[in-house]
C-alpha cells in the first residue's frame, strides 16, 4: 500500500478493499482444482524457477562460502524479479478500468487460508477413523516421521501447522500486500518459497540456502507476532477458549520455540484452548527436543483439532475485521 501510494499507482482505500475482496474469494473458493489441472498455480511456477536455479548454481564439490554467495545471489534475484513483475502488474492494473478487481483476483490466489483448513480438516476426519489414516494424511501437511506419531502426536503435529501456517499462507502475504501492494505480496510468496526449498539444514542446502532462511525469518517477524495476537483475539469470541491464557502462554513460551516466529502462533493456540504444543518430536534421520508451548494437554484428539479449526475460522475473521477497519479509515 505505502508502495504504490507513494507513486500514485492505488490509493490505500483501493488496497485495503483489494485485500477484503480477496480474503472472501480465497475463503470461497481455495484453489479449485479445475483450474490448477489446466494452467499451473504461480507459487509451484516459481517453485520450478527456483529448482531450475538451484540444479545450476548450488553444485557438489562447491565449498560453503561458495555456497552461500551463490544462494545469496539467487534468492536476491528471484526477490527483486518478484518485485519488478509486482510493479509491472500494478501499473497495468492501475490503467485497466476495474483493475483492482483483478489484482485481488490475483492476491486471492496467492492466500491459502481455505486450502491450509482443508488439508488440516482432513487430518481430523481420517484420524477419527484411525490412526493409520491419521498418520498418512498429516504427513502430507508436515515434515516428522509420522511412524513416530501416535494419536497426540498427530493431532499436535496438525495443530502445530494451523497455527504456523495462519501466518505464513494468510497473515503475512495480507501483511506484506497492505503493505507494498502486489509488489510486497509477489516479494513475500517468493522468499517465502525459497526458503521451504532451500532453508534446510542438511549438507547441500546449509550454506546455500542460509540467505532465504534468514531473509523468510526477517519478513515473518512482525506478522508471526500479529498471527499471535490475532489468534488471542479470537480466543474471546469462541465458547471454551481464553483469551487471558493465549496472551500468558504467548509472552512466556514463544522466545523459546526453536523457530523465532512460529512459537508465537503454536503458543497462542496452545494457550487459548488449554494444550500443549511443539515440545519433542521426531524427523526422518534426526530428533527435536524443543520446548512445550502452553501448559495444558498433549494428549489431544481428532476433537482437539476441530477445537482449533473453529478457533482459526475466529481468527480469519478477526483479520477481516481488522481489514474493514483499516479501509474505513483509509475511506
């Protein structure tokens, strides 16, 4: 927004009405799979780009200076390339009549709200079926060993990626559109990209993909925490959650997470309906011993992540009303 009000390419109202509009589509219509059967979705276009990039520049044998020189190269350009085509687009958007109607269009393809509440969904109805079932589908959703879940483990594993990906996949790409217009959206959906492709810590992607990790960290600072408060928020219009207990477990446990912003999230959550969330768990070839968020139950059930869905849903709409807010002002 402050972007492109600065050079007159939309007015802060314009964004704010954008942003609405496409909360509604996303919350609507998710990402329908006749349309993505025929033309690709642009995040796993990017996705291809960036792979193409990494098979060229991230080779063996390279040393880690080396290494990470080379990524640094290619999550810079990969970002500022997503700016550019951001402010080509908003330039033509700005002389089409109804050109906002498009670009929120766009900006709706580029949330996951609905498409994170399915998968998440999902895992709810196949672990009340059984635990087998409950294991394959959230290994869809998460990285761990899902062998090494057992019925808690599932449900805290989904738990745990509702609440981390309320702000990466809704929160932050809203956050960084109000922001900077579809400049700051494309930028966020690229570093965010790069780093679920290349911020491993293994051997090839250490050094190499250190710059997107550390760059995807930076960008998630300030909406991780507005995803936390959101979600307290939201904890005082649902029956059985507590607002008071998101704020405590928030502002005690989050610093601890592994991860500098997803414990702020997986707190407030954890906190709000009485869990508790991340704590010791176990990925392929490598264990985790992080700290519990919240202090309530870890032995949760398919139930227990219908509790959270329900939260969430809270949450959205806390961040539409929020969005109402800023238009009205801005109007």
């Amino acid at each position: 927004m402050l972007m492109l009000w600065i050079t007159g390419l939309a007015a802060p109202a314009t964004i704010c009405l954008a942003a609405l509009v496409a909360l509604a589509l996303d919350a609507l219509a998710g990402e329908p799979d006749w349309l993505y059967r025929r033309a690709p979705h642009p995040v796993a276009w990017l996705g291809g780009r960036i792979a193409a990039g990494e098979a060229v520049w991230n080779r063996d044998g390279l040393a880690a200076a080396r290494r990470f020189r080379r990524g640094l190269a290619l999550t810079l350009a990969v970002t500022l390339a997503a700016l550019a085509v951001g402010l080509g687009l908003g330039l033509l958007f700005w002389w089409v009549t109804g050109g906002w109607i498009i670009e929120a269009l766009l900006a709706a393809m580029l949330l996951a709200g609905r498409d994170l509440y399915d998968h998440v969904a999902a895992v709810a109805r196949n672990l009340a079926r059984s635990l087998p079932e409950g294991r394959a589908e959230v290994a869809h959703i998460v990285g761990r060993d899902p062998d090494s879940l057992d019925e808690g483990g599932v449900a805290r594993a989904a738990l745990e990626s509702l609440a981390e990906n309320f702000s990466d996949g809704l929160v932050a790409p809203l956050f960084w559109y109000l922001l900077l217009g579809l400049p700051g959206l494309l930028a966020y959906k690229a570093i965010n990209t790069l780093d679920s492709m290349l911020g491993h810590h293994t051997p090839r992607y250490e050094a190499f993909g250190k710059a997107a990790a550390r760059l995807d960290d930076w960008v998630n600072f300030v909406p991780a925490r507005l995803a936390g408060g959101l979600i307290a928020l939201a904890a005082l219009v649902m029956p059985r959650a507590q607002a008071g207990r998101a704020w405590r477990a928030m502002l005690r446990d989050a610093r601890r997470h592994g991860s500098p912003n997803a414990g702020w999230q997986e707190a407030a959550l954890a906190g709000a309906l009485d869990f508790a969330l991340a704590g010791p768990r176990v990925y392929p070839g490598e264990a985790v011993d992080d700290p519990w968020m919240g202090d309530g139950r870890a032995n949760l059930t398919a139930q227990d992540i219908r509790a959270g869905l329900r939260l969430y849903i809270a949450a959205c709409a806390m961040t539409a009303l929020v969005i109402a807010g800023l238009w009205a002002v801005a109007w």
